[in-house]
C-alpha cells in the first residue's frame, strides 16, 4: 500500500505532461503531414524558411514550386511550413 501511495503523484505528473505536452504535439504533427498530403499544383504555400511559392508539380517526396515567372526549385514536402490561405 506504501508503495502505491508513493507512486501515485508520479503517475499523476505522467498523465499530466502526457495530455499537456505530448498529445497536442502529436494532434498537431498529423494535422500538419494531412495538410502536406493534400497539397496540390497551384497551392500557395509558406515553406520553414519564410518563402512563399506557388506549387508548380507534385512528386512523391518533392515539389516544385514557383517564387516567381522565371525561378522554379525543388524542395522537400518537410519544408512546407503551411498552406497560404486566400484572405479575400
């Protein structure tokens, strides 16, 4: 019974971290790779590094995005930061 008593605020501080840190970082981790799965040509999207581009061609772990008329690159799905929403 000691022993239980002991061990009871450790598992209450467990299940406390568990729903305060780990399972919105995992809630948000999938909304974000289903954001990424549903990117298609013609998205606006912001990549991690503040870019915003136009998706251009979608490959299996790349896109090709347009930063303007003339420049199109290639960068990892990783990079996509967020879809940029139309505001109008």
């Amino acid at each position: 019974m000691e022993i239980i008593s002991q061990l009871l605020p450790f598992v209450i501080l467990i299940a406390i971290m568990y729903f305060v840190i780990i399972r919105p970082q995992q809630k948000a981790a999938k909304n974000h790779q289903e954001m990424i799965e549903a990117l298609k040509k013609g998205d606006k999207i912001v990549t991690v590094g503040g870019i915003i581009s136009v998706i251009y061609k979608v490959e299996e772990k790349f896109l090709s995005v347009k930063i303007n008329d003339d420049i199109i690159v290639k960068i990892t799905k990783e990079a996509v930061a967020r879809k940029l929403e139309d505001e109008a």
